[in-house]
C-alpha cells in the first residue's frame, strides 16, 4: 500500500527536527560526539594546522552559502572540507548537509550515501538514520527503512518521527497491525496529532475498520474544514461503507476547494464512472477545462478517463 509514500510522506520528512546534533557553528568547532573517539588524536596528527583552519574556513563559507541560497557553493566548499580533512569529527554534520543537498535536488540514493558517511563517523546520529531511513521510504526499500527507524528507536525510545515513519513503512509492506501498533502509540503521547491519526485512518481502511476510520476523518475536516487531502479520503471510506451519497458529497467539496487539480478531477470522475454514470464523469472533465488547466493536460485526462473501466465487484 503505497498511500503513504510520496509527496505527503516528503513533506512529513521536512518537518523533523528537534533531534540529533546542532548545526556546526560559523566558528567551525564541531559539535558531533565522534563514534570512535580513539580516531581523535590520529586526525590530529595527521594533518597540519594550516589543514585545520583551511577546514574551518570551507565549512564556515558552506553555511553561509546555505544561508543565501547558494546551494551549489555550499555543496562544493562541504566535500572540499571533506578532502581537506577525512577524519574530522565534525565530517558527520558535513555529510548530513551533503544529504539534505542531495535530497533537494531529488537525487535520493546520493542523499542515502551522505548520510550512510555520517552514521559511520557517528553511530549515534539520530539525524541521520531518520533521514536516511526516510529517503528508503521514497525508494520503496521498506525493510531497509524499518531498520534504520528501529535503530533510532534503540537510541531514543522516544523518538515520535522514528515510530511514525516506521509505521509507514509497515503499512507500506501490508503489516497492517504492526502500523497500527506503532500509531497507536503515538496517539496515546498525542491524541490530537494530525498525521498520525490520517495514517491510522489509512490502516484502518486497509483494515476494513471503516467505522474507526470514518470517526477520525470527520474530526481531521471538523478542524481542517479547507485539507482537500482529508475528503478525498472519506468519499474511499463512504463508498467503501456503501453511502455513496456521502461520498460524492466529498468529491464535490474537495472540486470546489481544488477546481483545477486534475489529480481530484479524475479521481471523482473513477467514482462516477464506478456508479455507471459516464456522462456524469465527463461533465467533471469539463469543469476542470474551464478552471484554466492546460488543454494538453486536460486531453490527456480525458483519454484516461475514457480508458478507465471501473473494478469487477467483488475483486481489488
């Protein structure tokens, strides 16, 4: 079930923080505890004063390229530290930035690289394993994901984003009351959190607990009146409990925050053609074509929908 992977899951990844290490500071003294502390004095020794502050100077101008958006600079000044000097402490953090980099420009397996050199210079790295972790999540390697979440857990058992994502990645690899347990966890530290209970309703979805998952939807739109992302998962959950009615209720009201997303456009247009309502569809087509998309986009949509043939009943 590959409902929690993607954009929404990316975006719940942006918002880690609070955990692992602090940035390095513009003074460049690092603030990593080092996972082998005997590499300390041969680093020290191996290279020359002039290497150490040519280090420092590299990271020093890294972050503030960071800071004016100079991405592409920040990136080069990182690995020349890292050449500058192999073994620093402070390389940890270098690679985590080297990741987060990477993961902007959408190249996931590099950003998995970055924060595998990290892990390695501190094994204690809860940035990183979170990170890392999340990026297999965008890859599909859920097993490896798991292993990487459990390892932040072994660290810090109360870790929320560690046992959130874990749980996506069980949902993600139809171990449906292991998600459920690791959720259920979350919700007993904060019963209000948003994403955990739209997770939880996805499992219970998947759970055929549609009742617990319809309960928890209605509370996610009584406060989020305006997430088009929470209607079109009561319209599943109301077609799924066979109150159709309800359901394009919330296609219509997802439409009417969202005229011209395309993604909701052709989803209600799936539903209406599952009610043998074709002509029905087509006019959801037409709406959206008025709302400015781009008649390519819009032609191409069409001929999806023209396409679809709605599910035998009784089969997925």
């Amino acid at each position: 079930m590959k409902a929690f992977v993607g954009a929404l899951v990316f975006m719940w990844l942006t918002a880690i923080c609070g955990y692992g290490q602090a940035r390095i500071p513009l003074d460049g003294r690092g603030k990593v505890k080092s996972s082998s502390p005997t590499e300390r004095p041969q680093a020290s020794t191996l290279y020359t004063q002039a290497d150490t502050v040519r280090y420092r100077e590299l990271v020093v101008k890294a972050y503030r390229s960071l800071q004016k958006d100079s991405f592409l600079q920040a990136k080069s000044c990182f690995e020349q530290a890292l050449k500058a000097i192999p073994r620093m402490d402070s390389n940890a953090e270098v690679c985590y930035e080297l990741g987060q980099l990477e993961e902007r420009e959408g190249h996931y397996a590099k950003a998995v690289d970055c924060y595998t050199r990290a892990v390695k210079r501190n094994s204690h790295y809860l940035k990183a394993y979170l990170r890392r972790g999340g990026m297999y999540l965008l890859l599909g390697d859920d097993m490896t994901a798991v292993k990487d979440f459990d390892n932040v857990i072994s660290i810090d058992n109360t870790n929320n984003d560690a046992y959130f994502f874990r749980g996506c990645a069980y949902a993600n690899m139809g171990r449906y009351e292991l998600a459920a347990k690791d959720l259920s966890l979350l919700l007993q530290r904060n019963a209000a959190d948003e994403r955990t209970l739209y997770t939880m309703a996805l499992v219970e979805i998947q759970q055929n607990k549609l009742e617990d998952a319809l309960l928890r939807m209605n509370g996610l739109i009584w406060r989020y009146p305006k997430e088009t992302l929470y209607y079109k998962a009561r319209a599943e959950i109301n077609e799924k409990r066979g109150t159709t009615d309800m359901a394009e209720k919330d296609w219509q009201q997802a439409v009417a925050l969202a005229p011209a997303d395309a993604d909701i456009a052709e989803r209600y247009a799936q539903f209406l053609l599952r009610q043998n309502r074709r002509a029905d569809a087509m006019k959801v087509i037409d709406g959206v074509e008025r709302s400015g998309v781009p008649s390519g986009e819009v032609s191409a949509l069409r001929q999806r929908i023209k396409r679809y043939r709605p599910p035998v009943a009784g089969t997925k």
